[in-house]
C-alpha cells in the first residue's frame, strides 16, 4: 500500500515553483530595503524593483488603463474592492444602493458584503442554476434603479464552475454598474482573454498559481475610487499603507509570467488526469453525482457526491491516503454553502469530494487514487 498520501488538492494552495523561489532569493537578505525609503539609495533601489515587478505584471496580463494593487491575497482584494468601492459610493452619493452576488461566491466576498448589510446597503445574493451557473435572465431580473456593485467570480473554487463572465459584465457597462470579479483561481488554467479590460476591479492571488502566499492583487480601472481599509504611510496610491514584501512580489511577478506562459499546455496536461480521473471513478462506481457544468469548468477540477454512504465516515477513510477537501477549504467543517445552493441536501453535501489536480500530479498518481476510492467506497457500502 501507498505510504504518503496522493495529494489532490490543489486548489487549497501549490507549492511554490522551482523558479518562484530561486527569483526571490535576493530580496531576503541581499537587496532588503524599504521600497517606501526613497531618501536613500538602496530604497531607490527596492523601489525601482518594486515598479518593475508592477510593470512585468502588467505586460504579462496585457493590462491597459488598469492599476495593481499588492495586497496579502485574494481575502484582502476582496475586502479592499467590496466595501472600498460601497463606502466610497456612500460618501460620494450619501445613498446605501444596491448590490449583487451569487450565492456561491467564496466567504472572502460574502463576508464583507455581510458586513456592508450591517451598514446599510442592500445585497441580493442570486441562486445559480443547478449546474452552478448563474442564468443571465435571472441576473437581469434582480437588476435595480440602485443597483451600484456586482460581484460575481469567474471560476468557483468548489466546483470549478466558469460564469459567463463577458456577458454580465456587458450587462453592467450599460446599466453603468461597477463589476467586481474574483480571479483567484483561474489565472494559468483558462484563457482570459479581453476579460482582464472587460472587469472593473478583479482579484488574484499569488498561492493558486505555484507563486508565494501571503500576496495578491486588486486590479482596479484607473478612474476608480476605493476607501482604504489600511491607512498609514499611504503605499500603492494611498488605498493600502504598509511596507510591500518585495520578496514575495517579485516571485508572484514570476508566478505570473511562468502562469501565462505554460497556459494552454498546462490546461491540456491538467485536463487529461482531470478527464481520466472522471472516467475511472464513473466506470468502477455507482451513485456518483458531477456537481456543477462539466462543460463550463476548470480543467484540475473535480468534485462528485457519493450517494450511499456516510460522509463522516468516507472522509475519516481516505485521510491517510488522498489528500482532498471535503468542500471548501475555510468551511469550518459545515456543509458547503455551494453545493446546498445546486440543491444537494446536507447528507450529500458531506457525502461530496473535491479532487483538484496539479502540475506535478501524473497518470499513475490518477489510477491510484481511482482504486482507492473505488475500494474506500466499496467498503462503507
Ligand atoms: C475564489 C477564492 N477567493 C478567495 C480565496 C482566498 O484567497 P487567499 O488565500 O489568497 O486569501 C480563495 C482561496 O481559497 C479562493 O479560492
């Protein structure tokens, strides 16, 4: 039998790439200046390393008229651009309006959207489809007079869902609606095309993408105003205070460039395990559900319902042999929210896996975890 767990669950976080590192070393102990100090030559100089990592970020994204804003990850990017944008409309219009979401968002948009309720605005939080999509006429239909801010993700980090982002964002430019999108688990694993100029405010994270953790990205359209959460020295204009880890920007730089670079081959590689794994499980199995579209999705993701048997136990089973996510992976060990919202009860909720695959994960490692969960299913039967 196996000795070390087969590790499927990548979209929890990667481990950081060969590259990644070896760009960093320098900044630890070497260049380790306060790019903020610019009264002396080595802050001009942490600075100026700083601002190329900015610009490398913004030629690999083929970014135009969008600023980057480093920030601790994708919570904070969330955090910044929601109740930034809502409190800043606040004080601009004096109105708490309206805002809409989905009900499957991650907790790092909920929660502060929860939080502007507590301060007045109103939050639809839309059901998607059964097939974890939102429908563009529902969308439409919640649509209102005051409707200011739409958050809706890209991809979920469940089940691996794309939304039909370039439709709702064209739907929000002509009712005037500012869009917010969190990106965080897609860059490197889908195209994104012209989807970086067609979102207002997009979040990233660098710990999805094989870079460090502890950073990430709010892009924001240059003309929009954001109420900082941060205030002090006034770093990254003035929305988020506090010396930057250069160390960790230039390897999320790096991070980013090797992403976008290995795209198409990384997501035919992904797409292949991804695809057997499916299989494999479908053939040897009975009373498996797919949760979320097959067709619009994530290519390392997978995430099934095992009907028949106790979740509790399935999971307590497999712990010492796939690493794996019962849900999401800041649940709190409550049933998903998501696949509540797609209809599952909450014994099938427990009862659900998420399988996500990555760079290093091979065929072999596949047909592994198929006859170790087959044989685990088959047991609790
Ligand atoms: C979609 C999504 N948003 C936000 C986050 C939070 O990211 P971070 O760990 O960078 O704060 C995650 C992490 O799981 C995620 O998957």
């Amino acid at each position: 039998m196996l000795s070390t767990p087969i590790l499927l669950d990548y979209q929890s976080s990667t481990p950081c790439s060969k590259d990644v590192v070896d760009s960093m070393q320098p900044f630890w102990s070497e260049i380790f200046s306060n790019p903020a100090s610019k009264s002396n030559l080595a802050g001009i100089n942490a600075s100026a390393i700083l601002e190329v990592s900015r610009e490398k970020i913004e030629q690999n994204l083929f970014l135009k008229n969008k600023k980057v804003i480093f920030t601790s990850g994708a919570t904070e990017s969330n955090n910044l651009a929601l109740l930034g944008f809502a409190r800043n409309y606040y004080k601009k219009t004096g109105n708490y309006g309206h805002i809409i979401t989905l009900k499957t968002e991650h907790k790092a948009v909920l929660e502060p959207l929860n939080q502007l309720k507590k301060e007045g605005f109103m939050v639809t939080e839309i059901n998607p489809e059964n097939d974890g999509l939102i429908s563009e006429d529902q969308f439409k239909k919640n649509i209102r007079e005051d409707t200011f801010m739409v958050s809706i993700m890209l991809a979920n980090n469940e089940i691996g869902v794309i939304q039909p982002i370039k439709n709702i964002s064209k739907i929000c430019k002509s009712r005037g609606i500012t869009f917010h999108s969190d990106f965080a688990q897609c860059l490197g694993y889908i195209k994104l095309d012209n989807l970086l100029s067609d979102v207002n405010m997009i979040t990233m994270s660098s710990h999805k993408i094989y870079g460090p953790k502890g950073i990430g990205l709010l892009l924001i359209d240059e003309e929009i105003n954001l109420e900082p959460l941060i205030v002090g020295g006034g770093q990254e204009y003035g929305l988020r205070s506090g010396t930057l880890p250069l160390p960790l920007v230039v390897g999320f730089a790096k991070a980013i460039e090797i992403a976008v670079f290995n795209q198409k081959n990384n997501a035919e590689k992904l797409l292949l395990c991804r695809n057997n794994l499916l299989d494999g499980l479908l053939e040897n199995n009975s009373g498996l559900l797919i949760n979320g579209s097959m067709e619009k999705r994530l290519p390392h993701n997978l995430n099934l319902t095992v009907l028949d048997l106790n979740g509790a136990k399935f999971h307590k089973l497999l712990k010492s042999k796939i690493i794996c996510s019962s849900g999401s992976a800041c649940s709190n060990g409550e049933p998903s929210h998501v696949l509540l919202a797609l209809g599952r009860s909450f014994k099938e909720a427990e009862s659900s896996i998420r399988l996500s695959i990555g760079l290093s994960t091979n065929l072999k490692d596949i047909e592994q975890a198929i006859y170790i969960l087959t044989n685990t299913i088959r047991s609790l039967r």
